[in-house]
C-alpha cells in the first residue's frame, strides 16, 4: 500500500509549510464572519496559523489576514480572534499531542 499523503499548509505569519492538523484555521464564512474553526471544515476562505502566540502577533501586526482571507480586518476583529486564540491554544495543543500519540 502507498502511504497516504498528508495535506500541507502554509503559516500566514511566519511562511512555514505543516501538516494541516499542525495549525489552526481562521475561517471567513459566506456570511462574512471571520472565526477560529478548529474542526477545519466550515464552510468559507481559510488561512492557517501556527499554534504559537508570536506567530499571531506577527499576523496582527502585518495585517497578514486581510490578504489570506482577501477581506478587510478590522483591529476588534484582530482583538476578538487574540482572545480566542488564547482560549482554544490550550485545547488545540492537547488535540495536537493525541494526533501524535496516534502515529
């Protein structure tokens, strides 16, 4: 049997190619909603973040978002994501140590 190919994805922030389970997804919905999507499979345009807290200041701060997700991105929107980056840093990286354990 092959070996099954893993999806890549690019860090916004600091241009490094991971795994896609590796990151965390910041969604922009049909309904022009921007959002953390954990799960990786809502519905909009995507961009990819690494789990690390200076990979999103660097985004803030290079607006990298507006150009990812092709949508103007207001600082509250920045704010609002920073805190829910914080939020769910804790549950993504116990979600990405069960991934590895797996393997």
């Amino acid at each position: 049997m092959k070996p099954r190919k893993i999806p890549l994805r690019k860090c916004v922030a600091c241009q490094e190619m991971m795994p896609k389970k590796e990151l965390i997804r910041v969604v922009k919905t049909p309904t022009d909603e921007i959002m953390i999507d954990l799960t990786g499979k809502k519905s909009g345009r995507g961009a990819y973040l690494c789990g690390k807290q200076s990979c999103f200041k660097l985004a803030k701060k290079s607006k990298a978002f507006d150009r990812a997700l092709k949508a103007a991105v207001s600082s509250e929107i920045y704010d609002r994501l920073e805190q829910d980056f914080i939020r769910v840093e804790d549950e993504f990286i116990a979600q990405k140590e069960t991934v590895n354990d797996e393997d």
